[in-house]
C-alpha cells in the first residue's frame, strides 16, 4: 500500500507541474494584453484576425485636470443571437506604454496630470459565454489611443492633411507593407515633422511616404514656429491579407482565355459589423434584400469592367470568410484589378453613432438601410495566355507549290522582313557584302520538297525530309550566321518574339531535321574540321 501511495503522490506532483507549466506558458503568449509595449507588427495573417477592437477615439486632447473615458468595443460582439441584443462585455485593459502625462484606470478613464504626450494601449481578455470561448484580441488588433495634455497656447498653427480614411476603414496590403503617401501642411509653423509608428518620415516630393505595418499603426505630426508648438496624431489600421487566385476551369494550370478565375482573400473583416441596436449588415441571399444590397468587395478591371464578391456562400456576417470573386477573362495578357474595396450595406444607425454612446441604445426598428464604401485593397494582376498554337507556317502565302519566301539568292541582297505565324514573330535579313556569296540569317519560309539532288547551296531551303513534317505543307529553314556570313556553330538558340497580346507562352515544342544540302554534301559524314556529322532525314520531335 505504502507503495501504491507514494506513486500516486509522485503523480500528483507531475500533473502539477505540468499544469503549472502550461499556465506560464499561456501567460508568456499573452503576456502582449497587459504589458507596458506596443505590439511589433507580424507579417502574417493570424488565425483569430476576426477578434477586432474598436475605441470611441483614437486621438484626444485635455488640459491638465480634465479627463476622458474610453469606450472600448470587442468585434464579434459576445451575444446570444443576432436579435436578443443580449451582450456581455470581456475584461478591457488600458496600459500606458508610452509618457506620462496621464493615468488611466480599469474603466478606463483618462485624467490628464501633465503636458505632454502619452499612449494608452487597449486591450481584452478571453471570455467564456453562452457555452462558448471566445479568443482575446489578436495581436494584429490591438490598438492605442494618444492623448495630448496641452495649455492650449499654440498660437495660430493650424495642421492639414489629405487624409481621407475613417476609423472604419482598413489599408489591406499582401506583400511587406503598405505605403500610404500623406500630404501634410501646416500654416503658421516654420518646422514641420511627421512620424509613422515613432521614426520620422522624411518627404518625398509633395507627400510623407507612410509605411503601414500589418497593425495599428500611429501617425504623429509635430509642428513649430519657435514658440508655439502644434500636436496631431491619428491611428491607422492595416493589415496584411492573403490574396488566393485559382483557375476554376483548369485546376492548377496557367490561365487562358475564357478561364473562369476565383479570387479570394483571407485576412479581411466587415468594416460595419453586426453591432447590437447600431448596425446590422445585409449580406444574406433571399433575406428581403436586393442583390445590389448585399455587403461585397468590389474591383474594377482595366476595361472599366466591374467585379463583385458572388461567393454562394456569402451570408449576413460572413464576409470575412466568403469573399469569393468569381469571373471570366475576356482579355489575353495581364489584367490588372484595381480600386479594390468593400461596398456595405446596413440597416441600422448612421454612421459615427457607435462613437456617441457607449454600450447599447434603443433599437431603431424604423431605420433606412444605409451604404457605404469602406477600405483600400491591394492591385491585383492576373496573366492570361492565348490557347496554345502550332505555328505551321501555314499563313504564309507561298504562291504556289516549291516556293520560298526569296526565290533565288541573288535575290537576298539588301533584304530584311519580319513575319508573323500563329502569335510568334520571326526575323530575316539578307545582304549584299559579297555578291558571289549571299549572306542571310534568320528563318526563311518554304514548301520545297527535293530531298534528292546532291549539292548545291540552292538546295539549302529544300528539307531532307522532303517536306513539313506533314509531308506537304510549310515549313522553315533556319540559319544562324555572323556578319561575315559563316555559321555560328555554338548556336543552339531559335530567337523570336511572342506577340504582347499573347504573352505570356510556353513552347510546347517542335520538330527538326536537316536540309538536302548539308545531308547531301557531307557524304563523309564530317565536317570542314573532321567532326562527326549527325545525317537526319526524318523529323526528330523536341
């Protein structure tokens, strides 16, 4: 028994420890909800990006003994159903992380103590629920509130800017970051700065280039006649999405014309959500909404065209998860997708009520659907190829049976062409450097068909093969020469171009053989030099 126990025991303390491990770790992980430091910004899209975070105001300005309440808001909102409006609230947490001018408490309100600047980090806490978890704010969320504590004695200098985003509006980008440019004046001030996430901004041109990180991103403008000092700030959102292209018509391949293309993204979030006796998205198919009601994103093409999200499985609040855009190219080459943003629809409150209340207010069962357009999503480019085609040299006009395109060599003096077969362009010259011994290099066009008569360089256009490969249609000669016309024997290269409109292209392949001339001449087999000479007279695939 004695020894049953002390194992039992030893077992114990092991579950113990274990426990006790997973705690710390869990703390370490989250350790970003309470600390005293702005998140880093992450360049990835997280698994809980849809834990969002709103505040009344993201920039304040107080005298010394005033004080103000921040009204933090967690999206999803935490309710019972999408009609009760029965919501509980998660543990909010307000940190300091950068000045102290001010204090904030658990509720957070602000008490201005100080001049100066100061940045309150906001923050919620996991919560369980209407027998479910929901997750804290993810890391990409987590946003800040900057709060002024002035006298007020700026003088005269007024701060302007061509910033046109709202609270509501989210900067999407998919590759490092996004590069906001900001056009930033102040009048009445002989010093001017602008800072992105604390290091200064240095103007390019007429704008500030801002670099937007996958975050919240804080924006500071600093401006000073040498007495009087102005302060703005502003608090971005922007985000890192990914951008997910597929060929609906052939799986996996390259896209061609007519393809139906899908285009989705992972990382975006409703700029309204549902949001108790505020506002409710339309969204759902058959739910008394029109189609041109129903929350989307929206692209423009390059020919004006306009696309829209028609994912089948877009419903009142699921944006964020089916977005699908889903269209057919008409165009061959690179199409680009532009002006890229979410048209919602709501029904509910105008815009900015959230702002003026905190918590909930009387439904208004009587409210108008609203709209508006919201976010800024990246360019997309999509390359579209032509379908694959043979090139026969079947378009070419030979005039007849045994023709060339030059007849003779004299003819080549002083002679330059490029022609077209299918969507590639090939390229001829000719001159006139030694007239008992024309030079032309390129690809000449013909339908010549004797592979008998020995000899000759005027049976240098005919093919050993006594033809095409089909035996009775066009085909090329290619000679690769330098300018004193002798052969480049290293060469192994055939140079053309693809038409722009069909680019881009994959060579699927071809078929070579010899002409009559080399096989012919060479009779030993060997050439000037007394290498080994390959005979073909047939037509070996590439």
């Amino acid at each position: 028994m004695k020894h049953f126990y002390f194992k039992k025991r030893t077992m114990c303390i092991f579950l113990c420890l274990l426990l006790s491990t997973m705690t710390t770790f869990g703390q370490q992980t989250l350790d970003y909800l309470t600390n005293n430091k702005i998140v880093a910004a992450e360049n990835a899209v997280p698994d809980d990006w849809q834990n969002d975070l709103w505040v009344n105001k993201d920039f304040v300005e107080l005298a010394v003994g005033d004080s103000h309440e921040i009204w933090a808001r967690r999206l999803p909102e935490i309710i019972d159903g999408p009609i009760s409006n029965n919501v509980q609230l998660p543990i909010y947490n307000f940190v300091i992380v950068e000045g102290n001018s001010v204090s904030v408490d658990q509720q957070g309100v602000v008490t201005a103590n100080s001049q100066g600047k100061s940045i309150i980090k906001v923050t919620y806490n996991e919560k369980e629920a209407y027998g479910r978890h929901y997750g804290p704010v993810s890391r990409v969320n987590v946003t800040y509130v900057v709060v002024n504590v002035t006298d007020q004695s700026a003088g005269n200098i007024d701060i302007t800017n061509d910033l046109t985003s709202s609270s509501y509006d989210t900067y999407y980008f998919s590759e490092e970051n996004y590069i906001l440019p900001l056009s930033v004046a102040a009048e009445n001030a002989t010093s001017l700065k602008v800072y992105c996430n604390g290091t200064v901004v240095s103007k390019d041109g007429e704008k500030y280039p801002l670099i937007l990180e996958n975050r919240a991103n804080i924006i500071e403008v600093v401006a000073s006649n040498g007495v009087n000092e102005k302060y703005w700030a502003r608090v971005i959102d922007a985000r890192k999405i990914e951008v997910d292209i597929n060929n609906l018509s052939s799986p996996g391949q390259p896209i061609f014309l007519t393809h139906k293309v899908e285009v989705g993204f992972r990382g975006i979030v409703l700029p309204l959500p549902k949001l108790a006796t505020f506002y409710n998205p339309c969204t759902s198919f058959g739910f008394g909404w029109g189609d041109e009601d129903k929350t989307k994103v929206i692209y423009s093409l390059d020919n004006n065209e306009v696309i829209k999200s028609n994912d089948p499985q877009l419903g009142q609040y699921a944006l964020a998860d089916h977005n699908k855009i889903i269209f057919n190219v008409n165009k061959v080459g690179r199409i680009v997708l532009s002006n890229g943003h979410i048209k919602e629809y709501w029904w509910g409150e105008a815009l900015g009520e959230d702002k003026k209340y905190k918590g909930k207010i009387s439904a208004g069962l009587g409210s108008p659907t609203r709209n508006g357009d919201f976010s800024f999503f990246p360019d997309i480019t999509i390359d579209v190829a032509a379908p694959y085609r043979s090139v026969t040299f079947e378009d070419i006009d030979l005039e007849g049976k045994d023709h060339t395109m030059v007849a003779t060599p004299e003819s080549f003096k002083d002679f330059s062409k490029v022609y077209t077969s299918g969507s590639y362009s090939f390229k001829l010259f000719a001159n006139d450097m030694n007239l008992t011994f024309p030079v032309w290099s390129g690809l000449i066009v013909t339908n010549k068909s004797d592979n008998i008569t020995i000899g000759g360089v005027g049976n240098q256009l005919n093919s050993a093969a006594g033809g095409d490969v089909s035996g009775v249609g066009n085909y090329g000669v290619i000679y690769s020469a330098n300018s004193g016309g002798m052969p480049h024997s290293d060469t192994k290269e055939i140079s053309f171009e693809v038409d722009k409109a069909h680019a881009p292209h994959r060579v699927q392949g071809c078929y070579v053989t010899n002409n009559t001339y080399a096989v012919h001449s060479m009779g030993s087999f060997q050439d000037l030099m007394g290498n080994h000479i390959k005979k073909n007279n047939a037509y070996s695939p590439f």
